[in-house]
C-alpha cells in the first residue's frame, strides 16, 4: 500500500490558479513581486508571507482555506467546509 502526501501549500494554490485562468505573472502581480518569487512559493521552495494567500485567495475567488488545507470540526466528524 502507498501512502499518500497531501498537497502541499505551494500545489494548492497552483491549483486554484489554474482553476480561475490565472497565471504566475498574474500572482505575481496581485502580490507585488516578481514572477521568479512566485515561480519560488509555488515549488514550497520558500514560504508565502502573512497577507499573501488571503489576496491569492481573492484572486482566485476561492476560500481561504481551499489554499491552506484546513479544515474545522463538526462534533466528532471532520469536515471540509
């Protein structure tokens, strides 16, 4: 059996990107950095700083939580909302 890794912060939001149409210049625009950064944060080469997946979040018009992967508890169930 192997055993699977969940996304990585980076895939996630490579993802959602992807998803709306966006593309790295377009992240690295709404973030006011180069492409080359964002090139970096997607490959969880260096992390996202504070306020960066909130405006990526916007972006994407995604939940915040589609890009961070967490989850909340409802009673003993853990769901995703």
């Amino acid at each position: 059996m192997t055993a699977v890794t969940p996304p990585t912060t980076g895939k996630r939001v490579r993802g959602a990107l992807a998803a709306a149409g966006l593309y790295q210049r377009d992240a690295a625009a709404a973030l006011g950095i180069c492409q080359s950064q964002v090139s970096l944060r997607l490959a969880d080469k260096i992390a996202f700083r504070p306020g960066e997946l909130e405006k990526l979040a916007e972006l994407c018009d995604v939940p915040l939580r589609v890009l961070t992967g967490k989850t909340q508890r409802a009673g003993r169930k853990l769901v995703s909302v």
